[in-house]
C-alpha cells in the first residue's frame, strides 16, 4: 500500500518543525497557552490541512476538465468547534466561496473534491465535517 511519512523536530521551546518532502512548516502554540506563537498549532494545520487538500483536489479536477484556473477564484474559511474534556473538534465547516456565474461549472467538481479529499476522507467518521457554498456575484 501507499504510504505518506513526514517528520517532526524539536527545535526548541515550544517549536516543532516539520518536513513533508522539500518543504517546512513550523508547529508551535500560541503564546496564551504557553508557546512561542511561531507557527500554527497541531489543530489548526488540521484544519489547514482539510481546506488545502479539497481545494487542491479541486483545482485537479477543474484544470483535467479544462478550466485554466488563471485568477483566483474559489476561497475557504474552514471553523472547527472545540469540545472539552478531552479536548477535540466535534464539527468542522468549511465554507467554500467561489462566483456565482460559475455555479453550474463548479458544483460537480466541489462534490468531487469532497469525495476525492484524502483528509476528509480520513477524519469525516470521527468528526462531522459539513461543506457550506456561498455564491457570489464578482464586481
């Protein structure tokens, strides 16, 4: 099977780096919860994670089915809401944003991505994500 490995260093304080292939991110906590406020927490990369893996995906699919994609057209703001003890999300929404004229084009391919979204599929049985789309009118 398939396998995905990053890896993760201590560096210092309260930052962990992080590798995935060539490139970095740095992980750390903010500083009201003790941290050094370098870098993202663990939740909100995940929740990093959930909109850059359906937005990609969909930019996949809407470029091999030839749109070109030339300006940026579709934004996310993905929420996820904390519940304690232990402390986790419980429901994430991810708010997609894309023009409205484009409804009729973009609505397969945001459904597909939804499917195709490797994270997504990965956490939607333990957490309830639900995707929002909001169209609007450009200009």
């Amino acid at each position: 099977m398939p396998e995905i490995i990053v890896s993760l260093q201590h560096i210092g304080g309260t930052v962990t780096e992080g590798q995935a292939r060539s490139h970095s991110v740095v992980i750390d906590r903010p500083a009201d919860k003790g941290g050094d406020d370098k870098g993202p927490m663990g939740g909100e990369l995940l929740l990093l994670a959930l909109g850059g893996c359906f937005l990609s995906t969909f930019l996949g699919f809407a470029r091999g089915e030839g749109h070109p994609l030339e300006e940026e057209l579709v934004s996310l703001e993905v929420t996820g809401v904390l519940t304690p003890a232990p402390t986790r999300f419980t429901e994430v929404t991810v708010q997609v944003t894309a023009p409205a004229e484009l409804e009729g084009e973009f609505s397969k391919q945001f459904l597909k991505a939804e499917r195709g979204c490797i994270v997504h599929n990965s956490i939607k049985d333990a957490i309830q994500v639900v995707f929002e789309y909001r169209w609007v009118s450009r200009g």
